[in-house]
C-alpha cells in the first residue's frame, strides 16, 4: 500500500493509472475505519483494478456546535487496516491543500437536501459535496463506494454525479450491524453502557416496521406510534422518524415500490442515524 498526501502525486498516480487502462474504485471516509468501511473496501474491490481510499475529517460538514474538534481519530490504526485489507492507495490530503484560506467554492445540490438530516443539520450535505467533488476531481475514480447507512448523503452525491458529469458509478453498500443489530458508526464510541443497550432499540424500530408493513401496509400511523414510543421508553431524543419513497425521499404514498424508513436519534450527545429500505 501507498500512502499520498499531496493532490498533484494523487492526480499524477490516478492519470497514470487511466493511461494503462486501469480502472480506481474509491471508498472516501473520515477515518477511524470499522467494520462498515472495511466492508465498501471489500466490495470496492469487485469494481476495479486499484482501491483507493481516503481519509479526511472534513470540518466544512460539521456546524459549529458540532462534534469536529473531538471526532475520534487513528490514523495509525486506519492505516494498519487499509494495509491488512490489501488497499492500494491510502489517500490522506492535508486541510491547508483542500481548504487554503482563499478556498471559496461551493457546491449545492438542492431539493434532496430539505428533508432529513439536511433539517437538522443546515449546512451539512452542502459541506459534503463541496469535498466529495474535489475528491472526485483528485482521484478520478471510475466507481465509488459509499454506505447505505448515510442514505440521503447517496442519493445526494448519486444527483451531484448526474448534474454535474461526473463520469463514475456509485455504488450503495449495505449497512453493517452489530450483533445486536446497532449499526457500525465511528460515533458509537460516544456511548456509555447504558444508552449502549439502549440504542438497539433502533434496529428493533426498523424491523418492527418492517415486518408490520408487509403484513398491514395501511396503517403507517399505528406503526409509527409504535416505533416512537419504542424509541422514546428508551430515552432516545427523537429528531425524526420518517417514511419516505426511497427513489426520492418525496412522501411516502400507497403504491411506492420501496420506502425508506428513517430514523436520527440522539442517548445523550451523540446523535445516531439509521434506516431500513422496505420492498412493498
Ligand atoms: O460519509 C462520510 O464519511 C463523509 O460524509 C464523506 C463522504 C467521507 C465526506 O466527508
């Protein structure tokens, strides 16, 4: 494995690698890798020739009141891992490069954004594209990876690839869990023992409406009632619970092929999201 910080050696190698006709999948993260990232590098790997994967925190993502200053990092160990499971580039670019004081870009993909995470979260998706197109335009992947567990973030960067021509594939890989069916994210760290145990009451959330909405797909209010009492006796703060297609996140209606539930939930500080996309 390689390790690149500087862009120019990062684009020089990706034009190198297009001129011997060798195709890059490419797995962006903020490091502190899990199960779940290692996951998308294993599934990178049926899409390419090279995998390479990049390890930023991007501030541009993060409100203020946010959690950037303490979000956990280990680039020791990240790097460890990309090498275990045989990455070939570890891209790890430095803030002053990506973001150099006169940096005044922006990059809004508008519409998908009003619902969700993009509610409670303003700024967010806007920080996450404006850093997704400079790592695309860095890399030149012919694929990327990104996980099922940060939906709408897909469907946004999927709209940002067709409006702008981004050349590239995007791929949705599946969620990740724990045994207790918690799914892998670097915040769960956050947790104490208690809101531990509690947080499964997530997945219980999801599988419960899933298995009421093969059975009595009428009754979105009783099912939701359920989930946010589940929730609640678990003393999870409920940002939202929320029913959408998931083509396009419009309204769930009678007649979408697949719907997205969505959940964000806060046990103390730490905000956690999931969701679960149900074949009707
Ligand atoms: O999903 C993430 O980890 C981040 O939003 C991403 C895509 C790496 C952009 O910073």
């Amino acid at each position: 494995m390689k390790t690149i910080s500087s862009i120019e050696e990062m684009q020089f190698f990706s034009t190198e690698s297009k001129h011997k006709n060798l195709s890059i999948a490419f797995v962006p993260t903020m490091g502190f890798l899990h199960e779940g990232h290692l996951s998308l590098i294993e599934n990178a790997k049926k899409y390419a020739d090279i995998v390479v994967v990049s390890i930023f925190v991007n501030s541009k993502q993060f409100a203020e009141n946010e959690d950037f200053g303490s979000y956990p990092r280990d680039l020791k160990r990240d790097s460890e891992l990309c090498e275990d499971k045989k990455v070939d580039i570890l891209f790890i670019p430095e803030v002053d490069e990506m973001y150099p004081n006169d940096f005044s870009s922006t990059v809004k993909v508008s519409g998908i954004d009003n619902h969700l995470c993009g509610i409670s979260r303003p700024d967010h998706f806007e920080g996450v594209t404006i850093v997704v197109a400079k790592l695309f335009n860095i890399v030149r992947p012919d694929t990327v990876i990104f996980g099922q567990k940060d939906y709408q973030q897909c469907l946004i960067v999927q709209k940002m690839i067709k409006d702008l021509n981004f050349p590239i594939n995007l791929i949705i890989s599946p969620i990740i869990r724990e045994v207790d069916g918690l799914a892998k994210s670097s915040r769960n760290k956050y947790l104490n023992e208690d809101q531990r145990k509690q947080a499964t009451s997530i997945y219980r959330s999801l599988c419960f409406a899933e298995k009421q909405m093969k059975e009595d797909l009428g009754d979105i209010d009783k099912i939701y009632k359920e989930i946010t009492n589940l929730l609640k006796s678990n003393d999870a703060e409920i940002d939202y619970v929320e029913f959408k297609n998931a083509e396009d996140l419009s309204p769930f209606k009678h007649g979408n092929k697949h719907i997205l539930l969505a959940i964000a939930v806060r046990f103390g500080t730490t905000r956690l999201i999931d969701n679960i996309i149900i074949e009707v």
